[in-house]
C-alpha cells in the first residue's frame, strides 16, 4: 500500500527527469496518468486493521487528484472493502499539485509562463534543459528565442554583430546569451552552427578580429619582408599579386618557397570569412592546410 506521500514523493522526484518533463508537458497522450496504490493483503487486513483504516482515511481525504475506487472481498471480511486502487492524474497541473513542493510549483509556473511565449520549435530544448530558465532570466529566455527567429544564414552581410540592429537587442546581450542563442539556432536551422561559429553563420566580422600574418613569395611585391594584417582588412583591400596561398597554421611559414607573383596569408584557421573580397575573386587561390577532418573542414569553408 502505497499512501499521497510516497507517490507525492515519487512524483516530484520525475519532476527533475528531463524525459518525465518532455514527455508530460509536450504530448497530450501522456494524459491520464495512473498511479498504482496498491491493496493491503489478507495478511495486512487481519493483523494491522489499524493500519489499513488509517491508510483508508488518509485516501478519502486526498482532493488533488482523482482517487479510483474499487470493492475487494477478503475471507476475513463479512462483506466487500471499497479500496484506492489508482491516483488518477489528469493534466500537467494535477501533477504538479499532487507533487506538493513549493519550488516545483514555482518551477512550473515560470517554465509554463516561458513556453507560452515562444515558437513551439524550441519548447522541448526549453523544458528538458531545466539549468536555462533556473539560471537565465525568464525575459532573456524569450528575448533569445525572438532574436532566433529573426536571425538567418549571412543576416550581417559582413558586418560585424554590433551593426545588426534586429529586435532591439545589442551586442552585449549576443555575447551574454550566446551558448542559447547556438542552441536555438541550431534547432531552427538543421544543427548548422555544429561546424561554425556564430559569426560565420550570420557572416559577421568576429568583433575581436584576428591579425593574420602575410609573407609576400616574390621580391619586392610589398616593401616588407612579412606584415599582420586584421581579418577585417584583408575583407576589403586589394593585394598586388594574382595568386594568393592561404596558410592553416603559422608554422609553415619556414618552409614557404619563392613563388612568382604571390602572396601567403597564414594562420587564419577557420576565421576564413575574409576571403569572400570581392578582388579576390580574380586571383588564383591555393589552400595548404592537414589532411585531417579540421583541416577538410577549413578547405571546405575556404
């Protein structure tokens, strides 16, 4: 026999199952939910009748939930015994009623206060990862999940993320939210940012821009022997040469040979936005990088 404490008890403990979550508050066919109480036995009923009766009353008593009777004969009983055979649960807010814990009901509310207020897509990420909204603020939540509607593949247009001005939101709220942002973008669009950054998908110069390192090949092609230049730059300049090699790791550079007409541009890694420059669409352009699936992934950027 199991009494409204116990299933209390085990009710909101699956309140922090991610899998009881989701399953409950996202598919209606969850719904109703039985719990088995259990019967006494003939045992029970004959030597700990004080028991049972209490277990009784406390049952009768028991208003947050459905409570479903049935009659059960016993030898030792002249006539039939109506038990609690099942604790009917029929809505996310009976279970979280019959859990009967203040910070769940808390937790409930806000999480069903947040889900109400952005696009169904991201409703199971939000509900199965409880650490989001006990340690984000219910405002930012549904402000990040408005700017992931807005947002698409090459939205910034080259620009860096401070010019977007989309939803009234700045760059300092981008940086602050940046790892749910991902994940939310990630689920609208196909798992996209799981081999790019934030600022390649939305095509924007990374704010804290990167100095690569530039090696002309040939004499007297620039007037120093090697130079950095930002990221941002090499976007928009013209480089006095027709054949560019574009260089994974700064390493290299001690065994780059003379090269008629060209220019080496190393350690950009997957900072390879820049090569979208319009002047470079003219010139000739080799990638020397590993053959390792980080290095594929930069060619393949590139």
């Amino acid at each position: 026999m199991k009494s409204p404490q116990q299933l209390s008890q085990q009710l909101a403990k699956q309140w922090h199952s991610a899998d009881h979550r989701e399953q409950r508050l996202l598919n209606n066919s969850e719904w109703p939910l039985k719990l088995s109480i259990g019967r006494p036995t003939a045992g029970e009923l004959l030597h700990s009748s004080q028991t049972v009766q209490e277990h009784l009353k406390l049952w009768r008593t028991e208003k947050t939930a459905q409570v479903l009777w049935s009659q059960y004969s016993y030898k030792a009983a002249s006539q039939a015994i109506e038990l609690p055979i099942y604790w009917q649960l029929n809505n996310p807010s009976q279970w979280i009623a019959t859990c009967k814990d203040k910070q769940i009901s808390a937790e409930f509310k806000l999480l069903a206060d947040i889900i109400s207020r952005i696009d169904s897509q991201f409703h199971s990420l939000i509900v199965r990862q409880r650490s989001i909204w006990l340690n984000t603020a219910r405002e930012d939540i549904i402000q990040c999940a408005k700017l992931a509607m807005q947002l698409r593949p090459g939205i910034a247009e080259g620009r860096p993320l401070r010019g977007l001005s989309i939803a009234n939101i700045d760059t300092k709220f981008i940086e602050k939210q940046r790892s749910l942002l991902i994940k939310l973008l990630n689920i609208r669009f196909n798992n996209s940012l799981k081999d790019q950054s934030l600022e390649q998908f939305l095509n924007a110069v990374d704010d804290k821009d990167q100095w690569l390192l530039v090696i002309p090949l040939s004499k007297h092609i620039l007037a120093y022997k090697q130079l950095r230049l930002r990221a941002s730059e090499l976007a928009h300049i013209d480089l006095p040469c027709s054949h560019l090699l574009v260089i994974e790791n700064e390493q290299c550079r001690y065994q780059l040979p003379a090269l008629d007409n060209s220019i080496a541009i190393l350690g950009a890694g997957l900072n390879l936005n820049w090569l979208a420059n319009s002047y470079f669409q003219q010139k000739k352009i080799a990638y020397w990088g590993d053959i390792d699936s980080w290095g594929l992934k930069m060619l393949a950027h590139a």
